[in-house]
C-alpha cells in the first residue's frame, strides 16, 4: 500500500478513514496536486525571488487584513467569543507587528552574510545565500487562527516563497474569512488556500512540499512529521504541551496572581503557552489563591460566566473534555458552564495532584492547578520528570532561585516575573523543545524559518596553492603549520 494508505491505516483514530473513503479522497487529490505544480512552476519562474516582489506582497497583505478588520474581528467573536479588543490585541496586533518588523530589515536579511575563509583556501571569499525554501505548506490551529495562520504567512513571503495555506476547520468562521482574503489578494500559483478537514489535511500531506510549518497539537504534530519523512522534507512544528509556574515564597503575590490570572484566562485558557499549572512553595498557597479568585472578580465579576470579556470554549467536543478533567478534581473557585454558550468560569483546584486527570494532558482550558512544592529543588525535579515544556514562568525576587531554574530545565522559552508575553518581542525566537516542538519564527528567524543558508566558497583564479596537491612527500609539516 502507498504511503497515504499507511498513513490513514496507522492513525485511524484521529483520520477515521477507511479504505473506501481512502480511495476517494484519492481520486479528489488531483486539485492539491494541480495547486502544488502551479506553484512549482511559479517558484520557478524566479518571480517571487525580488525584494520588490517581497515588499510588495508583504504589504499586500496587511493592506487586505486591514481592509477586513471587522469582518475578521467578527469571525473570531464568532468562533472564540473573543471581544474585539482581545481579538485584535491577540490576533491582528501581533499580525501587523510581525509584517511591519519584516518589512523594516527585509533589504537586510536578504543580504548575502560574510563568513571567514580559512588561510588554507587563500585566496577566497566565503559567504552565505538566504535562498528560498520553495513551495511551502502552512497548516495552522484553531485557537489563535489569524494570528498562526498570518504570521508564519508573512515569513514565507519574506523569505521569498510560494505558500499553501491550510487553516482549522474548528475556527470555521475565521478561516472561511481569510481564505477569501487570500484568495481576493493573492493568484493561487502564488499564495493558495484550502478549507476542509481530515481528508483534506491528509490529501495535502500526501504531496511534496520543499518545507511545512505546522502548529498543533504533539499528537498531530506527530503524524505531520511522519509524512514529511516520506520526502525527506524539513518542517517546524510548534506544538504544545503543560507549561508550569514555578512560585517560591519570595514573590510579589498580589502582582503573581495578576500576571498568570491575565494569561491563563485569556482566550479562556485555549493559549499554547498559557500557564497550565502552578508549582508553589506551601507557605505562599493561601496568599495565592485569595489573590487568584480576587484578580479573576476584577477581570470578570463575581459572576465570569455573564461576562462579555470571557470567551468560549472552541466547540463542544472540547467543552466537555474540560468538564471531564474536574469530574476528580478539587475545585475550590469557579468552574460553573453554561453549555448553551460553552463558557467554563475560571476554576482554581487545589491542592492537585499528577494522579489527577487534569494533570494526565495539556488543560487547553481555563482551568488552573496548584501543587505544593516544599523549594526549588523540588520544582526543578518536578519539570524534569516530564516531558519538555514550550514554555516555563518562574516567580521570585530570589536571583539564585531563578539563575538555578533558567540553567537546570529545558523549554521552548519563558518569562521572569511575567507571562507569555515573551511570544510578543519579534527579536525573541518563537518555538518548543522535543515534545513541545522543533524549530523557532518570529521577527527574523520568521525569515530563517523559510529560507536556506547556502554555503559558497568564491576561488580565485590568481592563485593557487600547490600544497594541497599530490605527490604529499615533504609537505606534511607545512600542511600542519597551516592547519594548526
């Protein structure tokens, strides 16, 4: 059987394909491929290669999402029941920033780079060509859809690429709206864009891509990473996974609360890097969690499920996957639904534990455990003993205690004193470690992202050393002089 077959076969649970339906996502495969040619014979026209092209282009699109503002903020109201400040400040924000830091250093980051020429090459110049991938494909998620579908869009634009976008089915309102953005801006030899689900998914990982950037979950992450073994074809996988809050009894309590109340909250919880649990030292706890239910009152009122701030739940298969993860848990604050609406009010559980089966997967949700930790250490071995996390928060006034936890664990990236918010600073790479992913964007490495380094060695004519040629008698201690 062909590798699509396989591919269905193996991951059955989460494609639900049979062999029929295998057959006939096949015979509709033609239009994926069609697309990818289109855009191979494009990419190779050396059309897209220009820094007028890029320019141009990069401002193409931020001239079509502002053009569409409303209706993309509608949409993610829509989708996520996020107010229009939290979808701009969250999605279109971020978006712009990110095209407007390209756009300013474009000219240079297409610039060839300087490298060092050995003395054993004399007379040369080395250096380094950023070229294209190629014909890349973008597949995005549903809880950030503008944000992670524009934002990696806008890297393989810059970098000088020909893109397929492939965005959630879950955000259908969002995606719909800026497939018709695309669509409307862009030919589709050059930028294309697919809705759909599983089937189409699978279909678009069945063709060769010269690079594929998808953002997901790990499990997900994993079957991409699969079909991109088929070609060889490189790709960045920005995944997930239960970032912690490491808190010791020298923080700022009051101010602690606030910054994770912010973030877990926000997008109601459904945030990659959110904060997923927190780890405090036992004498802060009580502080903690009075502060806690206090900032969540401040942000949604007494009653959070009335509250035109707090978003929904994406669709009611995760609803109740959130409503299962309290059923043995022990909720001390929040956690009310209201099912019609999918909201969940922000819940604190405590005291936690990793038999809990909150603690079992990612929470994805605004639901947020508190485990005890008697210092430090104990914290540093927790994290350890689970999988790499994409991000890590740690609180304290102690500069030891943070030098020991920045030095002893490995993550994707994190704040002092904050969180999430290093995801918003474009010179900060972008991306997990192992579990939680592979590969960085953001600001310049966005460019990196999508482009390869290619090395040359430029030889003079004028000159060339005999030493390296053969008969080797008599030239050994030169050799060693040289290479020293």
């Amino acid at each position: 059987m062909n590798y699509v077959g396989n591919f269905i076969l193996t991951h059955s649970a989460i494609l639900s394909f049979t062999e029929k339906s295998l057959c006939a996502t096949i015979g509709a495969m033609s239009i994926y491929s069609e697309t990818n040619q289109k855009q191979r014979i494009y990419f190779n026209s050396g059309d897209t290669l220009s820094y007028d092209f890029r320019m141009k282009n990069l401002k193409a699109l931020k001239e079509a999402l502002k053009n569409n503002e409303e209706r993309i903020l509608n949409a993610l109201q829509l989708d996520l029941g996020k107010s229009p400040f939290e979808g701009y400040a969250t999605e279109l924000g971020i978006v712009y920033e990110e095209i407007g830091w390209l756009e300013k250093h474009l000219r240079k980051l297409m610039r060839p780079t300087r490298a060092k020429t050995p003395i054993t090459q004399f007379y040369s110049r080395s250096y380094i060509l950023h070229e294209p991938m190629g014909t890349v494909l973008i597949m995005s998620p549903w809880n950030y859809p503008l944000q992670l579908t524009m934002v990696p869009l806008a890297g393989a634009i810059a970098g000088g690429n020909t893109a397929v976008v492939k965005p959630s089915r879950y955000s259908k309102n969002t995606s719909s709206v800026m497939i018709d953005i695309l669509k409307s801006a862009f030919h589709e030899k050059y930028i294309a864009a697919f809705d759909g689900g599983h089937e189409t998914n699978t279909a678009l990982l069945a063709e060769r891509w010269d690079m594929i950037f998808f953002t997901g979950s790990p499990n997900v992450g994993r079957i991409v990473h699969q079909a991109a073994n088929e070609h060889l074809t490189p790709c960045i996988l920005e995944l997930g996974g239960k970032s912690p809050v490491i808190i010791d009894s020298s923080a700022d309590i009051p101010l602690t609360a606030r910054r994770i109340a912010w973030r877990k909250f926000l997008n109601a919880g459904q945030t990659c890097v959110a904060p997923d649990y927190i780890l405090a030292e036992k004498s802060i706890i009580p502080s903690l969690i009075d502060s806690l239910e206090s900032e969540i009152e401040k942000m949604f009122s007494s009653n959070p499920l009335s509250s035109e701030d707090l978003p929904k739940i994406i669709n009611e298969k995760h609803f109740q996957r959130l409503r299962g993860l309290m059923e043995d848990a022990n909720v001390i604050y929040g956690g009310k639904s209201n099912e019609n609406e999918r909201r969940i009010s922000p819940a604190i559980i405590y005291p936690a534990s990793w038999n809990n089966r909150i603690m079992q997967e990612e929470i994805f949700g605004p639901l947020l455990p508190i485990l005890e930790i008697e210092g430090i250490d104990e914290a540093i071995e927790t994290v350890r003993s689970h999988e790499k996390p994409l991000a890590l928060y740690i609180f304290s006034r102690k500069k030891e205690n943070i030098r020991k936890v920045l030095s002893s664990l490995s993550f994707g990236g994190g704040c002092v004193n904050d969180t999430v918010v290093h995801l918003t600073a474009p010179e900060l790479p972008f991306g997990g470690i192992g579990n939680s992913g592979m590969g960085c964007y953001h600001g310049r490495r966005s460019f990196e992202a999508f482009t390869h380094d290619k090395a040359i060695m430029d030889k003079s004519l004028l000159l060339d050393l005999p030493v390296r040629y053969a008969p080797f008698k008599g030239k050994l201690r030169l050799l060693k002089m040289l290479m020293r």
